[in-house]
C-alpha cells in the first residue's frame, strides 16, 4: 500500500488522433486533499473521469488500486458504489426539485416501490446539518445561488457514503466569501477522514488547501510533491513548461488623453423598478488605459458595463461620450458600430456558439463586412481574415473548422476577442477575462490586453481576482451596492485597500 489509499498507475487514454492521458500515475494518501494542477488539456478531466468510472476499465490502460484493492469499474454507477463522487464545475442539480430531492436522486429511499419522503427529509437535515449549512431541505434548488447550490452538491455526495470527493474548480463562480465557506467545509471532511482530490486554476486557492500537489503537462504527471516543500512559481513552472518571472506583463506605454466617458448610469433589475441594480455611476477611460472595476459579486459591475454596451437586464438611463461625441446606444449592434466591444463574463452562454466553428465564431457578428449586395459572402477574403487573427491571437486549433466548443476556455476567450476587435474597436471591455482559464493561457491573454493598449485601444476590466486587478490595471474603481465607491491610482495599492472599500463602501 505504501501509506496510499489511491493509486492510480500508468493510465494511458487514447481518443483518434490523440494521447490524451500517456502513463499517468496517481498517488492519494486517505484524509488528504490533493490538489491536481494543470493547464488546460492537460488530462486532468479525462483523470477524473476514468476514476469516476465514466470510461469504462477497458477503455483505458492502466490499474485503479483503492484501499488496496484492484478497482474495476464498468460505469458511472460503480465508481459511486466504490464511494467516489464527482462534483463538476457545472454542477449536476435539477431547479425545479428540493434540495432533499437532489441529495438522493438516482438513490431514493423506498419501501415496496413508494418514496419514504420523510425519511429522506431528515436524512437530508443531518446532512446539511454535518456540513453547518443553513439550508432547508424544502428549499427549491433553483432558488439557491450558486454557492449554495455547490454546497448542496457536496451533501449530495456524502450521502452517497463517498470516500473520495473529486472537485473540479468548486469556486470558479463563487463570492470570497461563498469560497471561504466552502474552503472551510473541506478542511472539515478532511478531519473526519473523507480524501478530496481538489483540481483548481487557483493557485493561492490550491496552496491554502492542499496536503499535496500533482501537476499534469501534456497528459502526463511532471510532479508530485508536498504543498508545504515546494513554490507557487514552481507549480507555474511545471505546468507551462517554462520559467514565468512575471505573471503580469509590464506596462511600457503612457496612457494617453481621456477618450471615453460614461456619466450618470442607472440600472434596474426590472420593469417596475422595483430594485436599482446601478446607482449614478460615472466615470471615465484613456486612451490605452487598463481601468480595473473591482468589488463584490452583485456590486453592479456587470450590470453597469452590460448597459453601457446596450445589454442591461433592465430599464437604465445614462450619458455615453467617445471623444467628445455623444452616443446613443440601444443595442450591442448599436455599440459595436460606435467602437465598443465586449466580452462577456459567461463565455459558453453568451460568448460562444460552442457547435459553430472557429471561423463561424469569429466572423459571427460582421458577416455584413464580407456580403457583396446580393447578400453572397466571400469566403476567401473571410477565411484570410480569420486566418490572420487567428495567427495574431495564437488561437490553438487542428482547424478553423473545428467546433469552438472544443477548445480549451483560453483559446475560446481568445477567440471571442479576436471577433471584438475585427470590426476595429476603440473600447473594449473585459468581464471576469480569466475565469476558469489556466495560467499559462491568463498570460497569453494579459500579454494581449498590454498589446492592445499598446495600440491605444482603451480596456476596462471586470475582475473578481484582486491581483490580476492590481497587476493590469492603470486605474481601480470599487464598487459597492451599485454605486462606484473608491477610485485608486495604482500606485502602491494592496488587496487589503480594495477589500474593505469593496466591503464598507468607503
């Protein structure tokens, strides 16, 4: 056994054309929580997912020992039935059911095939209750926000009796606070003995948790070492293969004249409204300036930048100026037209079309630049455009005909931004840039923000990760219950300073 409780080794995973896992091995002491790191593509998702039985034993080479004993799975429902659960970063919950119903799907309590309803109530309670989690088990799941919903999906596994929980980036959509919460639960299932294999891009995160690290590179495993013995930069540097001395490319223009204005913004939730999303907030943009908008989840960032580009959730009035012409803006067309792009927080909701192609993606809103008047594209000159963009952005595809879908998040961030900026854009605003893409891609895309500043495109950026504010940014508002509470050249600035104006509004 040699102090393991599992051990994955030599798991080799071909698909057509491609080694997706080459000789992997995984070691996991019971109790502990193992961090898995890498980048996107690396294999770390196709591990978990021949742990958890979702590519059958021979479907893969390898062997799956646990509690030293030989682990064969043939489906999804024996790795639950060995005790191993996995909570996906898009969670696996049904809205319209309770939570208790969502605890024990697929694993009902019955007695002569009807539903012992009671019985998985309370059951439901303890669960809840083991985890200090204030939530009833009547509650509507969809009436939950999503850090509450991630928490139900932990009770959900230990209801399962699990011995091993998988997490894959439990707190990519989470508040501060969601995560700390959720951080603070797992350190508890470890006490009481439960093993957590905790895959996340973030590395403070990863650090603050974790009794081990493995990080994957290219499908194989390139180390494996004790979180206390070894660096951050040293993780970075086994996961993108090279030495990266700074994260944050440096700025090495000056920002110029002030070229974009936005003045007296009010957004509401609805038409009636009933609740004020955005309060009279203003403020304004240079030329190859990087402007930081920070604060916390429901602060009325992205309400304020999604009305700005003619996208709100609701009714919202307010004063647009792009050198020192007033705009008038209804619709994202309408800002698209003016010079203004963006690039929205939920990429595979609102960014990409994932079955559509690269090329499709790309040119999706200026097919109206290469139709002739009978309404025919020409595809040639389309296909060189996209081409060069695609080379310019560094976009990773066996094809320009490949799905977007299959790209890794970095790549499709890239390639949402390389669609802005064909239509020759002067502002252009980031939300949440880097969610949910590893760290070598996040430096790709901070080399390109300074590219483009570099250029004299301005950029406002929508960041919940307070040192890639401070690493990018020229200038940092804060905002706090929809109003722009602090203003901060970042001169000296520390996470501490920006925390608590994003706390105490002042």
């Amino acid at each position: 056994m040699n102090g393991y409780f599992l051990q994955m080794t030599g798991i080799t995973k071909e698909f057509p054309g491609v080694k997706a896992l080459n000789n992997v091995n995984l070691n996991v002491k019971k109790g502990e929580v193992h961090a898995l790191c890498g980048e996107n593509g690396a294999g770390k998702s196709t591990l978990m997912k021949v742990l958890g039985g979702f590519y059958a034993s021979g479907e893969y080479t390898g062997s799956i020992m646990m509690d030293g004993k030989e682990l064969v799975l043939s489906g999804i429902k024996d790795g639950e039935k060995a005790g191993i659960a996995v909570i996906y970063q898009e969670l696996a919950l049904f809205n319209e059911l309770s939570v208790a119903e969502n605890i024990f799907m697929g694993h009902e309590d019955a007695r002569c095939g009807i539903l012992d309803e009671p019985a998985m109530l309370n059951s439901a309670q303890k669960k809840l209750e083991e985890l200090s989690l204030d939530i009833s088990p009547y509650s509507r799941v969809g009436d939950l926000g999503t850090g509450r919903q991630q928490l139900v999906e932990i009770a959900k596994a230990l209801s399962r009796d699990a011995h091993i929980i998988i997490m894959d980036e439990p707190t990519a959509s989470l508040s501060d606070t969601e995560a700390a919460l959720l951080l603070g639960i797992i350190r508890r299932l470890k006490d009481n003995g439960t093993t957590i294999i905790y895959i996340s891009h973030k590395l403070d995160e990863v650090f603050s948790i974790a009794d081990t690290i493995t990080v994957l590179r290219d499908g194989s495993t390139v180390l494996t070492q004790n979180a206390g013995s070894i660096s951050k930069s040293s993780v970075i540097s086994a996961m993108v293969g090279r030495e990266m001395a700074e994260l944050y490319p440096v700025c090495t223009h000056e920002c110029g004249e002030t070229v974009f204005k936005a003045g007296h913004f009010f957004v509401w939730e609805d038409a009636a409204k009933t609740k004020l999303l955005v309060d009279d907030a203003s403020f304004s943009l240079g030329k190859g300036e990087v402007l930081g908008f920070a604060g916390l989840i429901g602060a009325g960032r992205t309400e304020l930048m999604s009305a700005i580009f003619g996208n709100p959730p609701g009714p919202y009035k307010g004063e647009l100026e792009l050198s020192g012409v007033k705009l008038k803006i209804g619709t994202p067309r309408e800002a698209l037209k003016a010079g203004i792009a963006m690039v929205p927080e939920d990429r595979k909701r609102s960014g990409i079309v994932g079955i559509m192609s690269v090329l499709e993606n790309m040119t999706l809103a200026h097919l109206s630049d290469f139709g002739n008047k009978a309404g025919i594209i020409d595809e040639p000159r389309e296909l060189s455009q996209v081409q060069a963009m695609a080379d310019r952005f560094r976009v990773k595809t066996a094809s320009l005909d490949t799905p977007v879908g299959n790209l890794s998040g970095g790549n499709q961030q890239k390639v949402i931004i390389a669609r802005c900026l064909m239509g020759g854009i002067r502002v252009l605003i980031l939300d949440e840039p880097t969610r949910g893409i590893d760290v070598g891609a996040r430096y790709e895309i901070y080399t390109l923000i300074r590219e483009l500043t570099a250029q004299g495109i301005a950029v406002v950026m929508v960041s919940s990760d307070l040192p890639e504010i401070i690493g990018l940014s020229d200038r940092i508002m804060v905002m706090h219950e929809g109003k722009i509470k602090g203003e901060f050249k970042n001169i000296g600035i520390t996470q501490e300073m920006i925390m608590s104006c994003a706390l105490e509004g002042e």
